[in-house]
C-alpha cells in the first residue's frame, strides 16, 4: 500500500471509529495494525533511530486501545501518531 | 449566573428531582472516578476510570470534528425517533438534534449520573434540555424504563426507531446499555402484542373499560390494601401466586397450611382447582376480556375478593363483583380525575401481559418482597396445558397443544420440555423482572414441574411453607376491613362528572367531522393538476400541525380503541412510505379521520349503553 493509499485507509478507518461502527472499523483496525507491524520490521537500523521510538510508541498506544475496544482511543492514535508515523515513513523510505 | 446554574434550573423546569439528584452530588468527591481532559486544540472533554483506565469520552484532537463525524452516520428521516445510549460532553448528541426537525425525537439514555452532574458543571448543555425534542432518561433514576418508553414508542412509529451508541459507552456500561436496548425491543414486542390484542377483541376491551370506569366508583383499589398493608412486615411474608399449570393438581393440597400465612393470590383459571381443595385464596386476579364460564360455574364465589383492571370481563364482574380492588389505567381524564379527588393515582403496572405476571406486579406493588410461584409451569408438563379443574376449557387438550407454536424449554429437571411461544414469552418477561429486582426480592418456584425460571429457587411448596410461612396474618380480614374509596356522596358526584364524558365526545366528533371536510376539499385540491405545488405544500403541512394538535387530544384514547385498525394502518405505512404523493398523503389522513369519526359515534353508543343507563 502506498503513502496515499494508506492515510486514506487510516482516515476512513478512524471516521468508522469515531462513528462507533465497531463491526467494520474493528476490521480495518485489524488490517491497519499488521500493516503497521510489517513497516515497523521491515525499517533499517537507521530510519528506527532516525523515528527515535515514535513508531514503537504509536504501535503500543494502538494495540492497547484495540485491546480495549476502545475506539476513540484508536481513532485519535490513528489521526495523530500513525498518519505521521506513515509520512515519516513513506519521507525515509523514498530518501533511502 | 454560571453554566452549573443555567443547566440546573434548566433541567429543574423540565424534570424536577433530577435537579435535585444533581445538586446532592459533590462533583469534587468523585474525581478519582470522573474527570476532565484538555484536549489538542484547547477544548474540554470528560473521562472515566473503569478498572484503573481512564477512557476519553470523545476524540482528544478534535471533539467537535469527532461529534459531527458521529452524527454524520445517521440518515434523519421524518418522524424518526433516535436512542442515544451515552451523554458524554453533549456534543455528539448536539450534533444529532442540529440534523433533527420537530417530527423528530431523540431520547438519551446517560447511565452514569455522577457523569452528567459533572457535565453540567462544565459544559453549557441549555439547549438540549430546553429543546421539546429532545428527551434525558437518566437509568439509575429510572427503575421502570417501561413507563418512560410507552409515551414514546407506539405501534405507529415503530419502523421508524433506531438506536445510537456513543463510542465507549457500550463497553464501560455494557450491562445498562442491554438493559435499555431490551426494554426499547420489549417495548416494540408489546406494541406488536396490544395490535393482534385489539383485533382479536375489537369494541369487547372499550366496552369493558367504560364498565369499569364506572363500576370502580363503588369499589376499593390497590392504593388502599398497600396503606393498609404497610403496618405489617410484609416483605417478610410470602406472596403466593397460584397459576393454573398441570403441576398445580401435585401440590394444591399443600397450598392449604399456607392459609393465613401468607398472602395467596389466585388467577382466575386456578380458582377452581384451588376452591375445590377448600383454600380461600386473599385474592383472585382476573384480566381477560375473554374468561371462560368454565372458570366460574358451579363453584361457590360467595366471599371472594377481585383485582381487576379495564380488560377484566364484565360479566364475571357484575356476577360474582362484590368486592373488588381496582387497578390500571382506564383512560387518562378520568384516572386524573380519580387521582385528584383521592389524593393519589390508582396504581397501574407495565406487565407480562399474562393474567400471572399482573398477579406478580400486584404483589410486589403491595409491598411483598418474598414471591412464591405454584402451577407456574409455563410449558406442557405431561403433555398437559392446564391443571385437570379446567383442562377442557380451551378445547381439546391435544388439539389445543397441537395449534399452538411450539417451542422448546429447559424443565426443572433439566430435560427439555414443550411450551408454546406465548409462554415462553411469559417466561422470558418473568426473568427479567427478577433480574431487574435481583437485590429487591426473593423468588421461589414451587411449581414442582415445569420450565425452569432463571433468577428462581427452586424448592417444593412443602418446603417453602416450611421455610417462610412462619407468621400468622389475616390479609382477607384486613381486605374485608377496607372501605369502598369513595363515600356515597362523592359517588354520585363523580357519576355526575364521568356522564359528562358524553357531550366531551359529541364536541369532539364535531371537530372531526369539520376535520373531514377540509380533508376532502384538501384532497380535491391535491388530485388537480392547476394547484401550485408551493399552496398545496402549504396546506398540507397545515393539515399535519392539526392532526399533530387534534392527536394529543385526551378523549382520542378512548377513540382510537374503536378505530384501531385504522390507526394500525397509518403507522403501517404512513411515515415509512417515503414515495407518497400529497394526494395520498391525504387520502391516509381522510381514511384516518373517518375511523375516529366511526370510532366517536361508537364510543358515544357505549356510553349510553354503561355510563349513562342507572
């Protein structure tokens, strides 16, 4: 999924949440989290220490709000840190 | 004046104790529990703490974008009626009402009343108090969601009711939020069981309720056994409610060494069995309109005391009434005008629709905290329906078992048994209440067969006798000791008042009748093609503001029961057709009018017929 793709996926996800469409927002949240995941492992050891743990941060405070069913919490951890998390992510990436 | 002061006497003019609850609440005392964050762009929004997280009622970076996102997931339709479980800051109901008209109603549901007091404090929520359409229902005050919601839901808009969950909401409170959700779905379930109700007995309950209007001015109610009974410890002694399942004929010789020791209450198809095994019951609920001969004859009812309410059959009542202890709502002028000159309303109760669970409401309403339940098999124990005194009644037991929709139960026993739908709905309306009133009282079932009731103890009667009936009272003699509620005089007096009722129908049937006539002239216009859609839009919302005027009506209760399958038709269609034409917007509305105008000249017939004859 590209950068576009991906803030869209995380805008429509967070509307469902702050919608309390818990069924369908669950769902995308499920995806969203091992899309993030997957970023996360694959990031050289130099973009990890360029984000600092932001992206370790944003990971955890997502997961325990997911654990929770929390779903403001997951919709303001999606608009806040992972949308920057993916556009730090996409920036080092292409400058790689 | 500040925003706490502003909610709060905004609150008082609409729901009076609520502000007073508000007040007695120290918002500071709380705030290990309840508090405030500020969020990114500088607004305040409210948390709670729920097994040591703290949860954020609405989104920290944006609360309004969050709120108008929330009320975007709703499509308002016309008339539609919203349940919105959770407050929080207001803002997404705010969000909700601002898409609503004034056909609209929302009705919120905030289960955690230090939360809303600590809303009031900080957030200015006038607006949505003060709005006509908007409705707070706050749980912890309100035991009995039922009467809240049979002023709102009715059969006419039920398609058109829709729950909203604020986010979290469903979660930190999960079991209110069911509990609310099932009494709106009860609620909707009643109403579909009152549409069949009516057709199947169609002008015989308006006929009865008039009866009773009547015949209730010479008789005692409810009100009075409970003052009388509230100098003993009743809720130390047990209520036993005889039903008229098979099991009954195992135990009913047992039922005899409770005389005297507890309050027994027979419903009217148990009578029998019960008399003919020489117990005088306290009391004998009967409510069907429809109450088989079988039930009385041939046994002697000399001494017996009633509970009845407007459905019970006339003709049982004019038999064998001589005392009687009314309950219910007749029709809402005149339960006003008993209620002001007896300084109390007669009790009325939200029931299971069964004869057992008015019998059980009575019970509870009386004072008595210990429910014992006898015959209450609410299945086919043996293959049977009833106990032997009135198997027969309905018709052939087989064939009658045959008929009915049949459904399986978990017994007693734990081997599954047969019931039918209609009690196995019963069952379900037992099992709730219990749970609601879980702290409150302590139900046994001694039915010794059946199906089991979740929330019951389940012992033999012998025990239970054993266990409970350890006092001795005369409950007969204290009903026996009770006068008629009103004096001669006072009698005559409001005779004189209820008699008045008929010219109150003849007026309104004038009104009606105009009503019609403008309809028609409505409808023409409609149906030409010359008249601008702009006039015809104008007149048609004329129209709709005088039925919304002429529908809240009082004497329209007692109307629309001769006019119910009209009225059924309307809410079959008329606010869930979203391709009606104007033209047959009126044409429903003429169709309407016409079956209050049918339903007025009927009602004014009953009225000469069980009011104005001596």
């Amino acid at each position: 999924m590209g950068e576009k793709e991906l803030l869209r996926e995380i805008e429509e996800t967070s509307h469902m949440l702050y919608q309390n469409k818990e069924h369908e927002a669950m769902k995308k949240a499920t995806g969203l989290l091992g899309t993030f995941q997957n970023m996360i492992k694959n990031q050289t050891q130099e973009q990890l220490a360029l984000g600092g743990n932001f992206a370790l941060v944003m990971l955890r405070e997502l997961l325990e709000a997911y654990q929770n069913l929390d779903m403001l919490g997951m919709a303001d951890c999606l608009r806040e840190k992972a949308a920057l998390f993916v556009q730090f992510y996409f920036q080092n990436t292409e400058n790689a | 004046m500040g925003v706490f002061e502003k909610n709060i006497a905004a609150i008082e003019k609409k729901y009076g104790c609520l502000a007073e609850k508000i007040r007695e609440i120290d918002v500071e005392k709380v705030s290990e529990r309840i508090g405030l964050a500020q969020t990114a762009n500088g607004m305040l929004i409210p948390w709670v703490k729920h097994q040591g997280r703290a949860w954020r009622l609405n989104s920290m970076q944006n609360p309004m974008e969050a709120a108008e996102l929330y009320a975007d997931r709703y499509q308002i339709r016309l008339y539609g009626i919203y349940f919105v479980f959770g407050f929080s800051d207001g803002r997404c109901v705010r969000e909700l009402w601002k898409k609503c008209d004034d056909t609209n109603m929302i009705v919120v549901c905030e289960p955690d009343l230090e939360l809303f007091a600590m809303v009031c404090h900080e957030f200015d929520i006038c607006d949505l108090i003060e709005a006509g359409n908007v409705l707070f229902y706050l749980a912890e005050l309100e035991t009995e969601a039922q009467v809240v919601l049979q002023k709102i839901v009715d059969y006419t808009r039920m398609k058109l009711l829709e729950f909203c969950i604020l986010p979290g909401y469903d979660i930190l409170y999960h079991d209110t939020c069911e509990m609310f959700m099932d009494s709106v779905i009860e609620r909707m379930r009643n109403e579909v069981i009152n549409k069949s109700t009516s057709f199947a007995f169609d002008r015989l309950i308006p006929q009865h309720t008039l009866f009773h209007m009547k015949n209730l001015l010479y008789h005692k109610n409810l009100e009075q056994l409970r003052q009388a009974l509230a100098e003993y410890p009743v809720n130390e002694i047990p209520a036993i409610i005889v039903a008229a399942g098979p099991s009954l004929d195992k135990n009913i010789k047992t039922l005899k060494k409770a005389q005297g020791k507890a309050f027994i209450m027979v419903v009217d198809a148990a009578l029998r069995t019960v008399l003919k095994n020489g117990i005088r019951p306290d009391m004998v609920c009967t409510v069907d309109p429809n109450s088989p001969d079988r039930f009385f004859d041939g046994i002697d009812l000399n001494g017996i005391i009633w509970a009845c309410t407007r459905t019970s059959r006339k003709k049982i009542v004019e038999q064998y009434g001589e005392d009687i202890f009314y309950y219910g709502s007749y029709y809402r002028g005149w339960n006003g005008t008993l209620a002001n000159e007896l300084g109390y309303a007669i009790p009325s109760f939200a029931s299971g629709g069964s004869v057992s669970s008015e019998a059980f409401m009575i019970a509870l309403y009386l004072g008595f905290r210990k429910i014992v339940f006898i015959g209450q098999d609410l299945a086919f124990t043996g293959g049977q329906s009833h106990t032997k005194e009135v198997v027969g009644t309905f018709g052939d037991n087989e064939e009658y078992i045959h008929k009915r929709k049949i459904v399986e139960v978990e017994g007693i026993d734990g081997t599954m048994l047969e019931t039918d739908f209609q009690m196995w709905y019963y069952k379900q309306w037992f099992e709730k209440v219990i749970h609601m009133n879980e702290n409150l009282i302590e139900v046994i079932d001694a039915t010794e067969g059946g199906a089991k009731i979740e929330g019951t103890v389940n012992q033999t009667l012998a025990e239970t006798i054993e266990q409970q009936c350890n006092r001795e009272i005369d409950i007969y003699g204290i009903e026996k000791s009770i006068p008629a509620a009103f004096s001669a005089e006072k009698q005559q007096e409001l005779l004189k008042k209820l008699r008045g009722l008929k010219q109150e129908v003849a007026d309104f049937r004038v009104q009606i009748t105009e009503m019609i006539g403008k309809q028609e002239e409505l409808l023409l216009a409609a149906r030409d093609a010359s008249t601008l859609e702009r006039e015809l839009l104008e007149k048609l919302k004329d129209m709709l503001a005088q039925n919304e005027k002429i529908s809240g009506e009082e004497i329209l209760d007692l109307i629309v029961m001769y006019a119910h399958k009209e009225e059924y038709e309307m809410g079959d269609d008329i606010y869930t057709e979203e391709n009606m034409s104007p033209a047959d917007l009126v044409e429903k509305s003429l169709l309407l009018y016409k079956g209050y105008e049918r339903g007025a000249k009927l009602l004014e017939e009953d009225i000469d017929e069980f009011i104005m004859k001596d």
